[in-house]
C-alpha cells in the first residue's frame, strides 16, 4: 500500500528517534536538513547511520513497520550523507532518501550516479535507495517535469514555506496563493507516471478540524498522503486517505462491470446509478482499491 503519512523526525533527537517506530505513521522522515542546526549535523549524520545500521543488523525494517525515509542536505553535504546512509542501512533499512532543495533534474542524475556506485561497492541490489526531491523554489517548480523523470525519482514532495518566500507570497487560509504550484508538482508526477505527489506539511497541531479541510482540499488537487509534523496529525491523514467501505465497494463494483463488459466485447457499461463508465472512471476506480492496500 502506498503510505499515508510521513512523520518528520529530527534526526539529532535520539529520544524522538526511538519512539517515532510506535507513532502509527506509514512512514517516517528523519530530517538531517531544517531540523539540525549546522554545528550538529555530522554529529547527526553519524548517529541516524549508526540508527539504521542497528536496524539493517536486526533484520531491516519490522514487519507491519513503519518505511524509513532520510530527509537529506543540499549539494556536497547531501552526498556525504547520502553515502553514510546508504552504506549502514545496507539495503534492508532504507526505503530512500528525501532530496531537500532540489533544483534541477542534473542534481538528481548526479545523486543517483553516487549511489550507484555505493550500492556496486557495498554489493547493494541495485536501485535499492529511492529519491524523493522536494521542490522548494522557483527553479524547482520550473523544473519540475524533468525533476520527475530523472532517476531514482518515485515520489515529489512540495516545500511550501521556502517556496513562499522564494516566491515572496503570503498564503491565506485556504493557501490559493499556492494553488498553480500544487497543481505543477501534481501534472509533473501524472506526466512523468510516478505515484502522486505527498502533501505538503501543516503547522497546525491544534486545530485538527482546519487540519482535515485542507488535507480534503489537497486530496481534491491529486495529492495523494500528506507529510507531518506532529503525531497527531497522522489519524487525520489516515483518514482522509483512507477509502470509505462504502467507496471501496463501489470501486470494485465499477471494476468488476467493466470486466464483464469487456468480455462481452465492448469497452462501455453502465454502474448501479445508470453512468456511464469508460476507462477515464475504471482508472480513478483502480486508484481507490490501491490505495485501500
């Protein structure tokens, strides 16, 4: 099943660090980039490796756990990173690496090439690591349909505070000032055939009722999971993303008459309302059973 949530973890809070497993997130992000100031982050670096080191050595990630994400640096510190991280989770640990501040696809071709590398040396299966780049400017939007092709690349992840203030917008509440951008990121990943791209994170912890309308809105917009800050964002994210029963059943309901209208030799049918159902409706359908797992 294709994850909900990702939990942001700070990868110099080992205490957070060794909890965040049991939050009930589909994923977790350990962040080497905004959440270490830069004095910490070798410091850092070395102990989320040692982290999946112990993990790669018991076996990898448990069954029914959550994926492991290592949120990366920029430029020549996110190669150093990518390589201590790649080499200790030794394929088992590591589900890939979130590309902070990407800028173009050439940056993304230039990581894949390193790991590469890593994954011939350290004997890893090859292409093991997955990239997420996160698109935070300008030039990333712009970029974004090639950013979406380059290698490695499975998901995109929109940074909307760095954006913002790239841009020099002030979002309002329903963040329309954004909207052209959601939707870019969106047209990028369905061209380039990668899964949806995630939600961007919200600052709201409290207001868990604000929280839902805009993880609905985003959804609206092809979004698909959603990025968080806090663990009580994750039940709301589970449950916007989470197909209802009674959506799950018309799905396959669709699925199963457009089946046998195929076996009839036709390509059309009809669902239980009398609407007609082509390939456009099968694949939303198709979706929605995905996504139930």
């Amino acid at each position: 099943m294709t994850a909900r949530s990702y939990l942001y973890v700070p990868g110099n809070a080992p205490d957070k660090l060794a909890k965040a497993a049991g939050r009930g997130a589909d994923a977790l992000i350990v962040d080497l980039e905004d959440a270490v100031p830069h004095s910490g982050k070798i410091a850092a670096r070395a102990a989320v490796a040692d982290w999946l080191s112990n993990l790669a050595s018991s076996g990898g990630r448990p069954p029914g756990g959550p994926e492991i994400w290592v949120r990366i640096n920029p430029g020549e510190a996110g190669h150093a990173d990518a390589d201590a991280i790649a080499r200790a989770a030794e394929g088992r640990a590591l589900a890939g690496l979130c590309v902070a501040k990407t800028e173009s696809a050439k940056e993304i071709e230039n990581l894949a090439k390193l790991l590469d590398a890593i994954e011939t040396r350290s004997r890893l299966a090859p292409g093991a690591v997955a990239l997420t780049p996160l698109l935070e400017s300008a030039a990333a939007l712009f970029a974004a349909p090639a950013i979406a092709r380059a290698p490695r690349v499975v998901r995109l992840q929109l940074g909307e505070a760095d954006l913002a203030a790239d841009l020099g917008v002030r979002p309002g509440p329903e963040a329309r000032e954004l909207l052209w951008a959601r939707s870019q990121v969106v047209a990028a990943s369905a061209a380039a055939a990668i899964t949806p791209p995630v939600s961007p994170v919200s600052v709201e912890i409290r207001d868990l009722d604000a929280f839902r309308e805009s993880t609905h809105a985003l959804a609206r917009l092809g979004f698909l999971g959603r990025a968080c800050v806090h663990p009580a964002q994750i039940p709301v994210v589970h449950e916007v993303f989470t197909p209802s029963s009674e959506l799950l059943a018309a799905a396959r309901e669709v699925l199963a008459r457009y089946q046998d209208a195929l076996t009839a030799g036709s390509a059309v049918c009809l669902d239980a309302h009398g609407r007609l159902v082509d390939e456009a409706v099968v694949r939303s359908a198709r979706r929605v059973v995905e996504l139930a797992g």
